[in-house]
C-alpha cells in the first residue's frame, strides 16, 4: 500500500480564518459582487485563497456574516426557525 503525503494547508499554515461574509469586490462604479458567501472548495483548500464562488481572493471578503451567525446561535439554542410573514 502506498503512503500518501498530505498537502500542507496554506490557511493553517499561515494562521488563517477562511472568511465567512459576502464579497465586497466591485464590479462596476455602482454594483459589486453578488457572491453572498466566501466557499472554499476541500481539494483546493490546501492551495488558494480563491473563493470558489466567485473566483475572488479572500481579502476581499468580510470576516463575519451576520445572517449566518443569527442562523447558528438559533441553531444552537434549539429556537424557533418558523418565517414571519407580515401582513
């Protein structure tokens, strides 16, 4: 059986935390990038700081998503995820 080498992540390598928020890349004068997540693909992970999204680099990310956060404490909690619908 051969032994596998695993690739040295970059983001442990150099101490990152993959970002979590939306892209802030601009696109034109008045719009910027629709991507609303940083993804990062497993395979490629080891090797670039691209999101596999939108193809922009990490940096242009923000660190936090707070939609994602209000998501994942109610997750936590057990809270109630029913829509409200005003009306």
């Amino acid at each position: 059986m051969a032994a596998t080498q695993q690739q040295p992540n970059i983001w442990a390598q150099m101490e990152y935390v993959p970002p979590r928020g939306p892209c802030s890349q601009k696109t034109s004068m008045v719009s910027s990038c629709a991507c609303y997540r940083f993804m990062i693909h497993p395979l490629k992970a080891a090797t670039s700081f691209d999101c596999d999204g939108c193809g922009h680099h990490a940096s242009f990310h923000r660190m936090e998503s707070k939609e994602e956060e209000e998501v994942t404490r109610r997750w936590k909690s057990g809270g109630n995820f029913e829509r409200k619908c005003a009306g």
